[in-house]
C-alpha cells in the first residue's frame, strides 16, 4: 500500500500539469545518458516561476520515503511494473532517492498522468478522495 497521501499526489498532478503546459517546458526527444543534465536544463529556466516554485517545494517537503512513493507510483502507472510488484518498485525507489527526486519527477513528461495511473491501479480517483460528484445532466 502507498505510504504518501493521495490528496498531496493529486496536488503534484494538478501542478505538474500546470507546469508542463506552460509553451516555454521542453523535454527534449533524446536524452543524454545523465537524465540529471538535461532535467536540470529543461527546469533550469523556470526557477522564478510560481508554479515550478510550488511543485518543487511540494515534493521536497515531503520526506524521502514519501517522495519514493511518489517516484514508484509514477513508474507503476508508467507500465515499468505492475501492482503486484509493488514492494520491489518502492524498494527500487528508496535505493534510488537523492535530494534531486523532486527534479527527476518534474523532467519526466507525463509525469501527471503516470501518477494518476499508479494511484488508480490502487482503487484511488480523484472523485473518490475529493467527493467530488459529476453532476447529472
């Protein structure tokens, strides 16, 4: 089971989103064997932004295990496992933390729908955390 909130992974979601469809955020088509240069290119440019500034500041305030969950949730919805490999994901996740996790999740395209994935492969929607009721036409 995760170990974060979910509602602070909608938050990342609805910033991350927010973030990405700004026409200046560009993730470039191939990436160089360290992911750490060009995420730090691509967010480099954005450091007076307040939405960039909200979505950093988000994630690392998190603690680290908080912040492994997220990145094993992204991997989960992204397809590089499956729920049932959960405990092996999240392991994966601690094991690769560093103080840079907040950049890595930001760099990664698709990042909000990753996310959202994961937490629906774990019965979580938005719907269901918020209350939220679609109105009846």
């Amino acid at each position: 089971m995760i170990r974060v909130n979910p509602e602070i992974v909608y938050r990342v979601v609805e910033l991350a989103r927010g973030f990405h469809a700004k026409e200046d955020v560009v993730f470039p088509h191939e990436t160089e064997a360290d992911t750490d240069v060009w995420a730090t290119q691509v967010l480099a440019k954005h450091t007076q932004d307040a939405i960039y500034e909200e979505l950093r500041s988000t994630i690392e305030s998190l603690e680290s295990g908080q912040q492994a969950n997220i990145v094993a949730l992204m991997w989960l919805g992204r397809g590089d496992f499956h729920p049932g490999e959960w405990a092996e994901a999240l392991a994966q996740a601690h094991e690769r933390w560093t103080p840079s996790t907040a950049g890595y999740l930001m760099s990664t395209p698709q990042v909000a729908d990753y996310l959202e994935e994961g937490l629906a492969l774990f019965g979580y929607s938005k719907e269901k955390i918020f209350g939220l009721r679609r109105k009846r036409q």
